[in-house]
C-alpha cells in the first residue's frame, strides 16, 4: 500500500524539514518527502493548504484505566488523543492498582493494542502503591515495558527515598519524572494563594511550595546523575532553577501545559471547578516567564497533564472538587493560537516540544518522518477556526477551562503506522 500526502507543507524539527511537498508512505512506513505533485500511489490525499507534522507525542496523561474507567479509559481517552493530533502517549500511575507491577504495565500494553487510536506507554510508579516509602521493582517495570517512573500525584515529600529512586533509576538509565511540591506548605490549598484566592475566600497554594521541590530535586539529581524530568511547571522561579540546572549541565528537563501561560487564577472566579489544577494556574507574570522559558528553550516540552474527572466530581464546592482538567484535544490549538500567532514562539519550536522533545526524554519512539520510521503523522488545517465545546469532545469527561474559547489550527486526521485514524 503506497500512500501520498500531497502538495503540503511538511514539517519535521526531528530533521530540520520545513518545505513543501509530498510525504509518501509505504507499508505503513515513511518512504520520503519528494517535490509536490511528483509522487503517485495507490491512495493519494490532496493536502494543498494543511500542515503535515510527525504525529503529536504527549508525555504526561492519565488514561484512568484500570481502575477509574468511569472518568476516562484507553479506548476514549486515544480517541480524544487522536482528536487532538496525537499519535502517542504517556499514561502516568496513579491508577488502581497502580502502575506498580509487570502485571499492570503489559494490561495496559495489550489493552492499548485491542482498542487504542494512539500508541500507549505506561509509566511506572516510584514506589509501591505511590504511597512514599518501599520503593518499586523498577527493573522489571521497565523489562515489562515501562517507559519512565514517576509517583505524579503522590509527590515524594523524603528526601533519601528520593535519593535511593534516583540511585535506582540512574543504574537503568531511566528518566525520573517528578510532581515538585512540598507538601508542608499546601495542605489543604485549593488554588493559587493570592488576591484572586483571598477575594475567594479559599486556601491558597503558594509557588514556593514548587520551588522548594524543584531545588531539592535538582540537586539530588546532580548528587547521583539520574535523569530528570520537572512534570508541569506552573511557577516562573521554577523556570528559573531549570534554566540554571541546565547551566550546570545537570541532566534535568522540564514540561509546561498550555493553561500555565493561556490563562491565569482568574480562571477560578465564579468557583469554575473546570479551573482547579494541581499546581495551580498562577499569575499573568508566572506566565510571562514560562513563555520565556519556552522560547529560549529552557522548558523542553508542551504536555497536557490530561486528567478527566467525572462531572458529577467536578460539580462540588471548589475546595472539595479534584485538582486536574482535560487537555490533549486542545493543547495544539490553544499553543499555536497563544504563542505562534501573537509571534511569541516559531512553529517548528512548538512542534518540536510537541513531538521529538517528548520522544527523547522518555526513549520512545516516534516524532519524526525519517525515512523508515513508522508513519505516525499529524494533518493540521492552520487556518482553521473553531470553538471548544466540552459537550462534543471525546473524552469521557467535561473538565476543561477552554470551553467556548475560540481557537486557530485544528487537526484533520492523523495516521496510526500509516493507516487513518477514525475518531
């Protein structure tokens, strides 16, 4: 089967490709990019006018399965994935059981593989039952086929069970990705601490409480050379520790979320649930900073941190309601409508934190269109615009603060090892 993605403009930061042309596919394979209007197949689609990118890659998503399958499961959570132009992802552990067993993370490998619209890659809980202390058998999670090791939403508040993860995961050579918060100075927060909380009149979380985290784990990180990775940074002094990391050449990276710099706690006002995160969304000038640690390439990858919750979970008093929204529907159409079009950041950086950049920290494949790689590949209409609505997502939640937010760039189709994937 020869397929041809023809007269577009194809875009690959994996290769340093921006140009028109044809991408022609063969046996689900990539087989090159020629001039436009050259290549003939068995199947030729006319893609004058859209974008044609290696397909999205997304790094921090929660499939909810097993355990939770009445907020989000695999099969609706990759459709939604699908949707949104993404071809892989990265499931985090906080499930139930937990991502802390071989036999959890091959469930979800196979259970992907029966009715998956994008690739899954489980990520593998620290420690047992996220619960902070005995740590995992991490050589088997990874033999089993874990991608990384993270307890995300359980973040660990020892600092030597941080150390003897780090020691463990360094002799692997697996990345570390983390949740920074010290949990001394947010219990019982509900929102970022400030005028917007105190007109609220609800607990506040303040930054440092990221801050402090990310210092501790920074340094540990340099103490025994693991790799790792700062999970949705949300606090403009946390861009600034990785930006002096990296200066030291200390192997850490980091991921931001689009609604860390598309929005600020104002979110909030009116008790919008749909708004409530963990960390919070912050400060007009948090955002200022993490725009600039993207730009000047400190922050290394666009995540979603997709985390559907039921509605009737969200429909609750605001301190009581669970932190996290949806995002992988979304994500490219509100980064490109907030940080391309205003001239904020170039297209191939953003397409390059949303694809290879997230392919490389975790050791996946995928995010590129080098001939032979697997035709995993995103169609995008930039021209496009339309309105979110939660209503018609495919996701099996609502949770989202972008509901009725006009936006510009939507996908139009993705393809799966060359095949289309009907979402």
């Amino acid at each position: 089967m020869r397929l041809v993605l023809a007269n577009a403009r194809i875009l690959d930061p994996s290769q340093n490709i921006d140009r028109f042309g044809d991408l022609v596919i063969e046996d689900g394979k990539i087989a090159g990019v020629v001039a436009a209007h050259s290549a003939d197949g068995d199947e030729v689609r006319d893609c004058s006018g859209l974008l044609v990118t290696p397909g999205l890659i997304d790094i921090h998503v929660h499939l909810r399965e097993p355990g939770f399958e009445y907020k989000e499961d695999i099969e609706s959570g990759t459709r939604a994935a699908a949707a949104g132009g993404f071809t892989a992802v990265c499931c985090m552990p906080n499930t139930s059981p937990s991502i802390d067993s071989t036999a959890v993370v091959r469930q979800i490998i196979e259970r992907a593989a029966e009715v998956g619209c994008a690739r899954v890659y489980p990520i593998g809980a620290l420690t047992r039952n996220m619960q902070g202390d005995q740590l995992c058998e991490i050589a088997d999670l990874k033999a089993a086929g874990a991608c990384a090791i993270s307890d995300d939403a359980f973040p660990i508040q020892n600092a030597e069970t941080m150390r003897r993860g780090m020691e463990y995961c360094a002799q692997l050579g697996m990345t570390l990705m983390t949740h920074n918060e010290d949990q001394a100075l947010t219990r019982g927060g509900a929102m970022n601490e400030g005028r917007t909380a105190t007109m609220m009149g609800l607990p506040g979380i303040p930054r440092v409480a990221e801050d402090i985290a990310v210092a501790r784990n920074v340094l540990l990180s340099e103490l025994t050379g693991c790799r790792l990775h700062l999970l949705h940074i949300s606090s403009g002094r946390t861009v600034d520790i990785l930006r002096k990391a990296k200066m030291r050449r200390i192997p850490v990276t980091g991921e931001t979320a689009p609604h860390y710099w598309a929005l600020t706690d104002s979110a909030c006002e009116g008790y919008n649930t749909n708004a409530k995160m963990n960390p919070p969304i912050r400060t007009a000038e948090d955002n200022r900073l993490i725009i600039e640690g993207l730009v000047d390439g400190t922050i290394d990858i666009i995540a979603t941190d997709h985390a559907p919750h039921a509605p009737y979970e969200k429909e609750r008093e605001f301190d009581q309601a669970p932190f996290g929204i949806l995002g992988l529907e979304t994500s490219f159409a509100v980064s490109y409508t907030t940080l391309v079009l205003p001239g904020k950041l170039e297209l191939p950086d953003l397409i390059r934190k949303m694809t290879i950049a997230g392919a490389q920290v975790v050791g996946i494949p995928g995010g590129t269109l080098a001939e032979g790689a697997v035709a995993d590949v995103a169609v995008f209409d930039l021209a496009a615009q339309w309105t979110a609505r939660a209503a018609e997502g495919r996701s099996k939640s609502r949770n989202t603060p972008f509901d009725g937010m006009t936006v510009t760039g939507k996908t139009c189709f993705t393809l799966l090892g060359g095949r289309v994937v009907e979402v």
